[in-house]
C-alpha cells in the first residue's frame, strides 16, 4: 500500500508550481491518457455496417 501511496503523489517540483501553471497539464494529461486506451472494441465488419445502413433507411 505504501508503493502505491508513494506512486500516486506529485514529485517536489510539480507541487510547487503555482495552480495557474498546472491548469494545461490537466487537459493534456486527460488526452495522452485518452490516446493510451484506444478504441474500446474493433469496429464491425462492412458487412454489418452496410446491413445497419440498409435497415435505417428502409431498403431491406
């Protein structure tokens, strides 16, 4: 518990940055970690996507 504790707190020179200067770091942070996951499931084949086309529209 005491690794995880030690890992999850900010290094000596990130914390004291003043909170004006760490307000970019949030939405960047947020964006690389976003990039990191990638898709959540393999998108389907073109089969389906034509099949789902065809069915919202009518043309079956």
């Amino acid at each position: 518990m005491l690794a995880l504790t030690a890992s999850l707190s900010l290094p000596h020179w990130l914390a004291a940055l003043p909170a004006e200067a760490l307000l970019p770091m949030v939405p960047a942070a947020f964006l690389a970690a976003l990039a990191s996951l990638g898709p959540a499931e393999p998108p389907p084949p073109e089969e389906v996507t034509a099949a789902a086309i065809f069915a919202l529209h009518g043309h079956v």
